[in-house]
C-alpha cells in the first residue's frame, strides 16, 4: 500500500483549427471528475511537425505521441493531446485516439468523431464523444484496460455507435481497479 | 477469464507493424508476443500454446504460408488469421486451404479487426467451456475404469456402489470381454477393503492341482517340486479382496473345498494339517449359466447359493449400443496416450459399422478393434476401412441394399450367437426346424456360435 500518486493531467489543444475554451474546460472538468486529479486545459502554440503521412494523408498517432512525451509542459505528469486531424496507426485504417497503457501521454482526434455517414453531430454531442475519447485515453495512461461493460467508458470502441453507447465515466469494476492502481503507484497496471 | 486465456502471437517482418498491433490489443488484455520471422514463429508455436496467430503473408525466408502449415500440424486448434498488403484470390484461397482462419487486407479496419478477435475468442472459450462440460458428465458416466451411460449399467454402477460397503460376496455375470474384472477392481477400490490386497485368479486357466495348490498354497513336500512351503491366494488376499474369475469352470473336488472356505474362513494348504484362518472378501465371476449348472447338476447348488449372495449382471456390448459414441471417445484418448498417436474421432460410416456389429467379445473386442484401427489410420479420423471389420448386409439405412441371402445369413449369424450356439433354441427363434437351420449352416458356411467358418478379407 503505497502513498497515491501526484497526478497533473494537461490537456493540450494540438489541433490545425482554433480551440475551443469552453470545449476544452468542459473535457477538464470532465476529466477532474472521473479520476479525482487536477487538470489543466493548455493551449501551447507548439505542434507536432512530421506526424502527416502523405501516402495516407493521415497523421500518424504514433509520431504524435512520441512528440507529446518530448514536448510536454515540465509540470505534467500525464498529457493528452486534442487534435482536429485524422489520425492512425501503421496497421488500422484509423484510430479515434492512441494512448501509451501506464505511460504519460495520449492523443485523441476529433476528426472521425464530427462526422457520421455524413451528418454532422451538434455541439453537446461532438462535446460529449470527446469528452468520452479523451477519459478513456487518459483512463489507458493511468494502466486501466478495455472494459468489457458496454456502457463503461473504457469500453473498445470502434464505431460512432460503440462511443455513443458508452456514458463519460467508469464501470463500478474499474473505478475500483482505477484506486487500486493509484495506490500502487505507475508500472503496475498488469 | 477469456481474454487472459487468450495468448496472441504476431508474425511481421515490419517492426512497426508488430508494436502497433501489439499495443492496440494489448488494451484489450491478451497476452501478446511478437515474432520477426517465420523461423522465430515456428519455434515459438513449438514452445508456447497460442490461442491466435496474426501471420504476415510476404516475410524472407520462411513465408506466412509456411507458418500456417506448421501452425496447422503443431497447434491445429490455434486460430491463426493472414495478413496481407495485397489481397489475391490466389493467396486467400492458398491460405484458407491451408486452414487459415480468416485473412485480412493490411491495413485493417479496427472494427473488422475487433469484432474478428472478439469471435475467435468467444468460440474458443465455447470449446473450452464443452470440453470441461463433456468432462463433467464423463465423470458421471464412470464407475472408476468403467464408462457407460445406459440404464441396465448405471444400475449396475449404482449396485455395486452399495455392495462395495458390505462384506457381502458378489457374483458378477456377464459374458467374455463385459469387463468383469475391472467391475471387480472398482468394488475393491470403492470398499473399506481397499487398502488391503487384491488379489485376482482365473479359475479356468489351470489343472485342477494346480488351481488348488494355487487357491490355497501348499506345504513344503506336498508333492514332487514343492521344494517350500508357499501361499495361495487365499493367504495373500487376506485382509483384502479374493477375485475369482470363471468360478463355472471349477471341478466337484474344488467346488467342495470352496465351500468349505466360505462357510468357515478357514482351510488348510495342501499337504498340511493345521487350519489357516483368512479375512477374505470374495468377488466371483463367470460367463456361464450357473443356475442352469446347477439345475444340470454340474455345479453345486450350495455353492452358488453362498456365491450368489449379491449377484451383478453386466450386460453385453450389444444390448447398450448408446455407449459405442463414448466407449469409442475413452478409448482413442486412452490407446491415443498410450501409442503416442492423435486420434480425434471415428468417421460417420466407420461408427455406422460399430454400431452394426454383433460384439461378441463385448468391450475388450471393442478396445482390440480401436486398437488396431489406430495403428492402420493415416489420418486422425479413423475411417470403416481401418477398422477390418466385416461390412454387414444393409438392413437398415446403410447406403447399399443387401440381397435377401445376405439378410438371412446375417440374421441367422445373429439368432445362433444370442442362443449361445444352441441350435435347438436357434432353430426355435427362427421358426424353422434343426434339419433346415443345420442346411442353412452349411450353406452360409457359419459355425454353431454364429461366426462364420472363415473371415472375409476386407481389402483396406
């Protein structure tokens, strides 16, 4: 039983259009929330320079992650960059974000989240699937793992209605698991 | 559970393409392992139990094809999928001809991706979950070394169960090969007898000096070669259980001294004066009519009635067909650990000509049959052919119609053999009378127990 952790969560607008502050504060309240750490929404002017793949004209979420780690502000413990762009990685068609599982950064797009055969979500609903991204992505930095209860937010998904399915917040099951790794402290998430 | 169970092992060339994958799925909870080559793939399936293999196609060296093969010989019930950059119908009907389980076009959607992992895993726990199932109720359908789900033996199971408390003497009948000794060894096992000895003797094998030197042992100069006293096997099985098999066949002398043992505990060695005083409980067993021996005057009336304090029928083979599915399951895996050979099951037809057979050396000519097939197959299905049984003429649902001499030949292999070789009773049942049922013999060319004089070859 070690002493909890302390955790600073940044949540860094890294995307090509202009932010969106009340977006980005309602996703740190959000994120405040679900894993009881301070957050802070950070507008950089920083941005990832080789993450577009022209052959696939996508941005590789990999390089996006490797960049956040080196240019992560010094006092974050765990950052999640927020981007407009698609993403991927090198064997899926798309990701709706990546995250490295016990590490301290992630990335989430909300290109795929904006459009849906064609309709476009309004604002409390794009809100909302990013809001969900974001939490789950953070939720893979803090070592927890895909739930397989549908409507837990660290439930895989895959399509618009897998995320819409799932609510902004934790399973009874890894809320637990989520106090038990705090407690253990980083690198014990297995 | 499934998804700790669940151990994956990506095969890539590309570095980038192991770690991604490797990463997205290791959210999930699997197990993950990555393997550059196809060299390194194939030891690690020689080492490891994988339970999906995600291959690329196009590696140096050893390709994914090659992979699959051996994944298939090694691990055939690991699920191993292809990935390709370039999908042809060439190489995707290559790869599910080699038993791939599917083949995905790099790069992948992930819900295609998702939902074909989430398959394979649900259908492997489904196989996990029917094997502990069947194991489950295998357990139920064993009485220790004996399996069988039909009425007439779980009777018999549950019989002797309770019997295996008492001190009672048992008398199990059945005809050759029902398995009476191994009834006889699970009684023991199941007694409060059982940390005593348990010693078994086959009454029919020996003279009979011999057999009573055997029974009850000898003293040292009882007669020429008895160089030292020795024990018999009553004096061995004391404190413990006594199985005397083929008890029918014993002479008058030996029925008496018996009975004498039975009635008082006690006996003396041949040769000798002084009584010797045994704890023995007795399982006898035979395959004759012992009633009728007595009503013949061939076997002693008092003597049976002390043997048949509990009597166990086991019923023959045939009359509980229901078993053969399971018999034939419990003996490939058994000859199968045995022979250091896998084989999974029998073929439709090879279990149609089980099914048709007459089994007159019962479950011990079932084993020997199995046996032998295992030996022939090639494959790890044993087919009608391995089995070198004769074909039986089509009487019911078999593909091709038999003539009218075929039936009849069979039918009256069969009469013969169920009134034990009794031609009278056989000629009763068939409605015809000895003359004509002997013609009949002679024209079919059948022995008085129903088998034939000769065996047809059956070419393979």
């Amino acid at each position: 039983m070690g002493a909890e952790i302390r955790v600073h969560v940044y949540l860094w607008w890294i995307g090509s259009g202009a932010a969106d502050h009340d977006m980005l504060g309602t996703l740190r309240r959000q994120a405040e929330q679900v894993f009881q750490v301070p957050a802070r929404a950070w507008l950089g002017h920083d941005r990832p320079a080789d993450s577009f793949d022209p052959r696939r004209q996508q941005h590789s979420s990999t390089r996006i992650l490797k960049w956040l780690i080196e240019s992560r502000p010094a006092q974050s413990t765990k950052v999640v960059g927020i981007t407009d762009v698609d993403l991927f990685i090198p064997i899926l068609t798309f990701v709706y974000g990546e995250a490295q599982l016990g590490g301290a950064a992630a990335v989430v797009s909300m290109a795929r989240l904006q459009s849906d055969n064609g309709f476009r979500p309004n604002g409390a609903q794009l809100a909302s699937r990013l809001a969900k991204e974001c939490i789950h992505e953070l939720g893979h930095t803090f070592g927890l793992l895909h739930c397989q209860t549908p409507r837990c937010v660290m439930a895989r998904s895959v399509t618009l209605v897998q995320v819409d399915a799932k609510a902004p917040d934790l399973c009874h099951d890894c809320r637990i698991r989520y106090g038990e790794i705090r407690h253990q402290g980083p690198g014990h998430h297995e | 559970m499934s998804r700790e169970r669940t151990r994956i092992l990506i095969v890539d060339d590309e570095e980038i393409v192991r770690e991604s994958l490797s990463a997205w799925l290791e959210k999930d909870g699997y197990t993950l392992a990555t393997a550059q080559d196809g060299e390194t793939a194939i030891d690690r399936v020689k080492k490891e139990r994988w339970s999906i293999l995600l291959v690329d196609l196009k590696m140096p060296g050893i390709d994914g094809l090659q992979v699959l093969e051996n994944v298939r010989k090694v691990q055939p019930d690991a699920a191993a999928v292809i990935m390709t950059a370039y999908a042809t119908v060439d190489t995707a009907v290559a790869a599910m001809k080699l038993g791939a389980y599917d083949y995905l076009v790099k790069p992948f959607d992930p819900e295609e991706l998702s939902l074909m992992v989430q398959k394979i895993v649900a259908q492997q726990a489904l196989v996990r979950e029917n094997v502990l199932l069947r194991k489950v109720l295998k357990r139920d359908y064993h009485f220790r070394d004996l399996i069988s789900k039909s009425p007439a033996m779980q009777a018999v199971f549950d019989l002797a169960r309770t019997a295996a408390r008492s001190n009672s003497t048992i008398l199990v009948l059945g005809e050759s090969g029902t398995g009476k000794e191994l009834l006889a060894r699970a009684i023991y096992a199941e007694s409060p007898r059982r940390q005593g000895p348990f010693v078994a003797m086959s009454c029919a094998a020996l003279t009979e000096t011999l057999l009573e030197s055997e029974l009850f042992g000898h003293e040292k100069g009882a007669f020429t070669g008895a160089v030292a006293r020795r024990k018999g096997t009553f004096e061995t099985a004391d404190g413990g259980t006594l199985f005397l098999d083929e008890i029918g066949d014993i002479s008058a002398k030996l029925q008496l001294d018996l009975l004498r043992v039975l009635e008082g505990r006690q006996f003396t060695r041949v040769g000798g004066s002084e009584p010797v005083k045994v704890d023995v409980r007795i399982i006898a067993a035979t395959n004759r009519d012992l009633q009728k021996a007595v009503a013949e005057g061939h076997f002693r009336e008092d003597l049976f009635y002390r043997l048949n304090v509990i009597p166990v029928h086991l019923p023959p083979l045939r009359d509980r067909l229901e078993d053969m599915p399971l018999l034939v399951e419990h003996f490939l895996e058994q000859l199968g650990a045995e022979m250091n050979k896998q084989v999974d099951n029998v073929s439709a037809e090879a279990m149609g000509l089980l099914m048709a057979h007459t089994w007159p050396g019962n479950v011990r000519e079932l084993r020997n049959i199995l046996e032998r097939a295992m030996v022939v197959a090639t494959g790890r299905v044993i087919e009608a052919s391995d089995l070198g049984l004769r074909r039986p003429p089509c009487i019911d649902g078999s593909p091709t119609l038999a003539s009218l001499e075929d039936v009849e030949r069979h039918h009256i292999g069969r009469v013969l053999h169920d009134a034990h070789g009794n031609i009278s009773q056989a000629a009763r049942t068939l409605g015809i009378d000895r003359a004509t049922l002997y013609n009949k013999l002679r024209k079919y060319q059948l022995r008085k127990d129903g088998e034939p004089e000769f065996e047809e070859n059956e070419t393979a």
